[in-house]
C-alpha cells in the first residue's frame, strides 16, 4: 500500500498538478480545497503527510497546522507548507506554526520528493 498524502490546495491547477506528481511518484492523493474539507479527510482516513497550501482563500493554511500539532494522534505526522511566500520571514513564520517543511512556488519537486522521502523513508505495511 502506499503513502496517503492529504493535499490541501484550494487552486484547482495546482491541487492537480500535485496529485498527478504525487501518484506518478507511488503515493496515493486525497484533496481538499478548504481546511473543513481537510479536517473531514483526517476523519475519514488519516493521512501519512499533509501538503498544505498556507493561503486557502481567505483562509489561513497554518490553521490547519496547529490543529494538526494540538491532536495527540497527529502530532507526528509531517505537513510541508507549499506556499508562494518565499521569503526568509514567511518561511520561519511557517516553521513556527508546526510545519516540518517548507516548499515555495513554482514548486521545486526534487526538493518536495527529498522532503517526503525524509518524512516518509519506508512504504506503509497496514
């Protein structure tokens, strides 16, 4: 079986383009637009990873990070931010709000497939 990586992306595009290179890569996308969408999936079926889009509209991505750090069950489970803020403050910003990574926009893939193997080095048994 493979990883469950939980997109949360609320830009159709980009929310494709994700799930395509993660299912070429051997993971398995579920999406959400919105963080209640997101918070729905991890009711439905926990992820192994979140890659949240830290701007969901109006909505701010890292909410979801902190509710993400504040349940003992997931307190582990890696989120790397994908976001198109890419200065040094907005990544430290990022990496405060309990984000174990950052990756900016136009997404460097080397750089999110070197995180997720980090993150996620051996396949999923159960």
């Amino acid at each position: 079986m493979n990883h469950r990586i939980l997109v949360v992306e609320d830009n159709l595009l980009n929310r494709e383009l994700l799930c395509d290179w993660l299912e070429t890569e051997g993971f398995t996308a579920v999406t959400a637009a919105t963080i209640k969408e997101a918070i729905d999936a991890f009711e439905n079926r926990a992820p192994h990873a979140v890659l949240l889009d830290v701007q969901l509209g109006l909505e701010d991505g890292l909410s979801l990070a902190a509710w993400i750090r504040g349940d003992l069950r997931f307190r582990s489970l890696p989120v790397i931010a994908v976001t198109a803020h890419a200065m040094i403050t907005d990544q430290q910003r990022v990496l405060q709000a309990g984000c174990n990574a950052c990756v900016s926009k136009p997404i460097d893939f080397k750089l999110l497939r070197e995180h997720l193997q980090a993150f996620l080095p051996d396949p999923v048994l159960t």
